[in-house]
C-alpha cells in the first residue's frame, strides 16, 4: 500500500510544498500556523506588574455592585475583546486546499482562489505528486523574527473543522524571513508602553516593512456616578497596521521617520536601512547642534507616588553616519510630582517642567528650567 508523504519548505524569501497523496476523495487540505502571541489583557493594571481579571458585576477594588450602566459598559468591551481574540488568533494560520481534479488552490474557510509562484503535478493511478512553491505572503503572520517551529496539519477532507492539534514540527534551522528583517529587529522587541503593559507585535512574511501593533487604548474608568468608591480602570484593544511613516529630519544619510502606535517610537534610517528607534513622544523637534542632529521630545510615563502622568524632556544627538549619543533625560527630582506640564522656547534651547508639589492645602507649583550649552555641549539646570 503506498503512503502518503507530504514536505514543507521554508527560507528567508519563499517556502514550498511537496506531496505525494493518494487520492480517497476530490480535496487535499494543508493547514499552516506560525507561532503568535496573545492580546494584551484589558483589565485594571496592577501596580508590579500584571492585570485584574475583568469583573462585569462589581468594582474590582471596592466588591461593591457595579450600576446598570457599569455594567453594560464592561460587558460591551468585553465581548469586543473576545472577538478580537477570536480573529486575532486565526490570522496565525492558512488553509490551503488543493482541487485534486483540476489541481487548484484556494485559501482559508472561505474557500477563495489563490494561485501559486510555480507548481508541478503528475498523476500516477490513484495517486497525484506535486511540488507546489508559494511566495512568502501566502503564509500566517507570526510575531516571531526567528521561527523556529511551525503547526502543520494535512487532510484529504476540507470539511474538516481546523484542530488546535495540529503536530508542531521544528525546523532544522531558525528561519528568518527577508524583506524587512533589520526594521523587525527593532521593533519585534519587549517594549513596555507608557501604561506598563507590552504590546504585541506581529507581521506578515513577506511583506516588506509592514507591522502591526495589538495594544491596550488608554483606559477608561467605568465609575460613572458616585465618587466613594474606587476606580474599575479597563481598556480597549486595538490593532493598528503600520509602515515607516513620513520623514521627519534629514541630516547627512541619517532620515528619522515616524512609526505609528502610542509607544512614541520613530525610526532612523541610514541610507535605506533602518538602525535604530528613537524617542519622539508628543512634542518632538529637531536641531542641529555641533554637526549633530538632536532629536528633542516631551514623554510622560506613569508615576505611582501620585497615580498620575508626569512629563519629562529626552534628547537623543544622533550623528550623521547614524551614531548616537546616551540619550539626554532632563526629569524633576522631585517625588511625588504631580500635574506635570512641560514647556520651551522656540528653539528649544530652554526647556522647562513644572509640576504640582503635594501638601499644604492645595500644595505648591515649582520649576526646573534647563539651557542648552555650546560650551558644555548639553543641557545645564538653571
């Protein structure tokens, strides 16, 4: 009795598909999953890390009931959330199914045509032997630079529901997939948002310089009347596809373009090759000072003595062959620092944060100013 044998190939810029099937119906399925992570959580964060689980029936820190109008709120996200899991989780696989009459392919539940880079098929009897080779983007996405393992399930039934038990077969080698690989180098990395959770990166191989990032939208509080109870901090999740944005400064062959998300990341390229993120935050300017190109930006972070965004300035000084100095962070010292707001002059050449210091009623504003200095070549406190 023959056997059926069936080979998938993967490189950095295609993959191919041999199989030598006996034909029991009309249909071969090839079933398909890269390695993909999950959402971001949509509960309160808690400080140290983590989240609350989502409770629609009462204040997460108080037990007391939550209104009706709470309620249908939370219950509103939360069924936005799990169907964005639901079709987040399936953009990690492809179906490919193979007509083994006419020897045609389709894709995905919906059965819709897709046609191959090549293929070559005989008939022997009862049986069909192909070699079948895909370009890169007819595969899953995966959040992944380096695969090193990939879901494979065949079935000569496409009926067959898709199985969450499909074999996970390793690779001899880590495969990591051209074009764009320098830029998801950068970006395919734990990076914590201002609101301390990590978002998802994932993309497309084959795609060129295209991402995505899955994050948390800032959090909305579900208190809508009554304050004597504590906040129910819970967020969205939103899914924004993304490419090197528009070119913000030039300065020799360095160009800094912006990214996209609320990570306040742009990007520098030397040349056309991406090589490192910088921090462009809410008010970003550019200058050049002493033959180099100063990346200046406003960021706020969350800060837990006074469960509140405070501001800082950082300067990045990034040369023109693309080298770059430690970047510059000017911050007040004080602790807790509260309703901080950040301002400069039109050259940026002073920069200056307030805040609210808390105590003594309604407690007192002061201000840190900084000037730049040619002598020093950095910023000095006044």
């Amino acid at each position: 009795m023959r056997e059926s044998v069936l080979v998938v190939t993967l490189d950095a810029r295609r993959f191919w598909v041999a199989f030598d099937v006996t034909e029991h119906g009309s249909f071969l399925s090839v079933e398909l999953g890269l390695p993909g992570g999950e959402l971001p959580a949509i509960g309160a964060l808690v400080n140290g890390g983590g989240t609350l689980e989502v409770n629609c029936e009462a204040h997460s820190w108080s037990g007391e009931a939550l209104l009706a109008a709470e309620r249908r709120l939370c219950e509103e996200i939360s069924r936005r959330y799990i169907a964005l899991q639901r079709s987040h989780a399936d953009r990690f696989r492809t179906r490919l199914t193979l007509n083994l009459s006419n020897l045609t392919w389709t894709r995905g539940a919906k059965n819709e045509p897709i046609v191959p880079t090549h293929q070559r098929c005989a008939r022997s009897g009862q049986s069909v032997s192909c070699e079948v080779e895909w370009p890169l983007t007819a595969l899953p996405r995966t959040n992944q630079n380096d695969v090193a393992t990939i879901a494979l399930r065949a079935a000569l039934d496409p009926q067959q529901a898709p199985s969450d038990n499909s074999s996970w077969v390793s690779l001899p080698e880590p495969v990591a997939f051209e074009p764009g690989l320098e830029l998801r180098r950068l970006l395919l990395l734990e990076t914590e948002t201002n609101f301390g959770e990590n978002p998802q990166y994932s993309y497309q191989p084959g795609s060129e310089q295209e991402y995505e990032i899955a994050e948390r939208t800032r959090p909305a509080n579900l208190r809508v009347t009554g304050a004597e109870a504590r906040n129910d901090w819970i967020a969205d999740v939103s899914i924004v596809s993304c490419r090197p944005g528009a070119i913000l400064a030039r300065h020799g062959a360095v160009a800094l373009r912006r990214s996209c998300g609320k990570l306040g990341e742009g990007l520098i390229f030397v040349g056309d090759v991406p090589t490192a993120t910088f921090e462009w935050g809410r008010a970003t300017a550019f200058h050049v000072r002493q033959g180099k190109l100063h990346a200046i930006s406003e960021t706020r972070a969350y800060e837990p003595d006074s469960t509140s965004e405070v501001a800082a300035w950082v300067i990045q000084a990034i040369a023109p062959d693309g080298a770059r100095d430690e970047p510059i962070l000017l911050e007040m010292q004080t602790r807790p620092c509260m309703a901080t707001r950040a301002s400069h002059n039109r050259e940026y050449s002073t920069l200056t944060l307030g805040c609210l210091k808390p105590g003594g009623g309604r407690g007192r504003w002061i201000t840190t100013t900084w000037v730049w200095s040619d002598a020093h070549g950095t910023y000095l406190q006044r």
